[in-house]
C-alpha cells in the first residue's frame, strides 16, 4: 500500500496568542509607580525619557535575541514581558513629568503601549473628541477582547523575529533596532495624550462642559436653602413676637 500524500514538518508559532493574551491580562493589572517629579517643561522631559527607555529596549531585546535557533524562540515571550516593563514604567514617567499619574489607569497603560500595534482593538474603548481623549471603563471582558486582538498581532510579529533567531548577531541586531523603534513609538502616543485632555466615560464633573452646569446646580441648591432658611426665621420672629397667654385666661 502507498501513501498518497507526503508528510511535511508542522510549523510551530514560536509564542501562541493565547499566552501573550494572558500575558498582557497580567501586565496591565497594576500600574507602575514613578520618582519622576511633576517637569517645568514636561515635553523635553518625555523626550529624554522616551530616548533613555528605547536604548534600554534595545539592549533588552538584542541581548536576549542572541541565543541561534531553538532556543532563541524560547526567549520570545520573557522579551516581550521584559520591554513592556520598560515602555510601561516610561509611560508611568511621561506621566509624573507632566503632573497626570494619577488619572493614569490600565485603560491609559494599554492604549499607550499597544495601540500603535492593533489599533482596531481600541475602536470600542477610546473615542477622540478633538485634542479629548474619552476612556470606557473597562470591565475584564473587554480588556480580554483588546488583549486577544492584540496578542493576535503580536503573534504574527513574533513569527518573523522567530527567523531572525537563525542569525544571532545580525538578528539580534535588528531586534534591537525593532524595539528601540517600538518603544518610540508607545513615547509619541503617550506624550499625545498627555498633551491633551484624558477622561474616562461618566467621569465628565471637572470637565469645561460640567463646570457651568455643576455651578447652575450649586446657585439653584444655595437659593433652595436660603428661602428655606427665611422661612424658618418668619416663623420663628412670628411666634416670638406673640403675647403669652395669662394662665385661666379661658
């Protein structure tokens, strides 16, 4: 009996996007602190720190790119985590400079990092008003939509830096490169929106547009209460100002 069909090799994705999806879930959960004081010129600031995180990217990644073949592929996902952890504490940075880390959130922290990857992945969550930016909450179900659709993207990246595991030096070299273009990158889209105005979907009381309406509110409240307050005092200067009755006077 002869085989009608020849068996071919099966080719193996280096990272599956299951596990990058997972992956992203865990990284996004907590935000990094920052040292970095609130800057008198934030935007020079974010510069020098964007160029000192893609140096430090690119070192990351070409260092852990040199292992050939097999076990280069290895070292795919830990390289992936490892520059996340230097773009996220840049973006935790940008932030302090320009005295935002406290409405930083994980809504911010993933738009900033991967919105330059799968942009798509972000049309339910983000919406630009302008120079506004307007953050969804987001609950555990749509951060695993927009990490699933991310950890896709990421995959098929990961499948051509797989290849350049086969040529240490120069693949380590380009790798390099990649990650000092990428984290540049994630830089240009957190300095975007840091120079704008951040909100987050039903958080609008200190917004330009609620101000007016929250100081109608508070006229409206105060009037509301003085009226009130009036009408006590006439009542009471009313009943103060009445002769007592003489006892057995009926």
């Amino acid at each position: 009996m002869t085989q009608s069909s020849q068996q071919v090799p099966a080719v193996i994705a280096p990272v599956e996007h299951g596990r990058i999806t997972e992956a992203i879930l865990d990284f996004v959960s907590q935000v990094p602190d920052s040292k970095i004081g609130n800057s008198k010129d934030p935007a020079s600031e974010a510069r020098r720190l964007a160029n000192r995180a893609a140096q430090r990217a690119a070192l990351t990644a070409g260092s852990l790119a040199l292992p050939p073949g097999p076990l280069g592929w290895l070292t795919l996902l830990p390289e992936l985590i490892a520059i996340w952890k230097i773009q996220a504490q840049m973006v935790s940075d940008i932030a302090a400079a320009y005295g935002r880390h406290a409405s930083l959130g994980r809504e911010q922290m993933m738009w900033c990092l991967f919105r330059h990857t799968a942009a798509q992945a972000f049309r339910d969550l983000v919406v630009r008003m302008g120079d506004r930016l307007v953050f969804r909450r987001m609950s555990y179900g749509v951060a695993q939509r927009v990490a699933k659709q991310v950890g896709v993207k990421l995959t098929q990246r990961t499948l051509s830096k797989g290849v350049s595991r086969w040529l240490p030096v120069i693949g380590a070299l380009g790798v390099g490169a990649y990650a000092y273009y990428d984290t540049g990158q994630v830089a240009g889209t957190a300095i975007e929106m840091f120079e704008g105005e951040v909100t987050l979907e039903g958080d609008d009381a200190d917004t330009p547009k609620a101000k007016p309406r929250r100081r109608v509110v508070d006229r409206l409240v105060d009037k509301a209460v003085a009226g009130t307050a009036r009408k006590v005092a006439s009542t009471a200067r009313k009943a103060a100002s009445k002769k007592p009755r003489k006892p057995g006077a009926d």
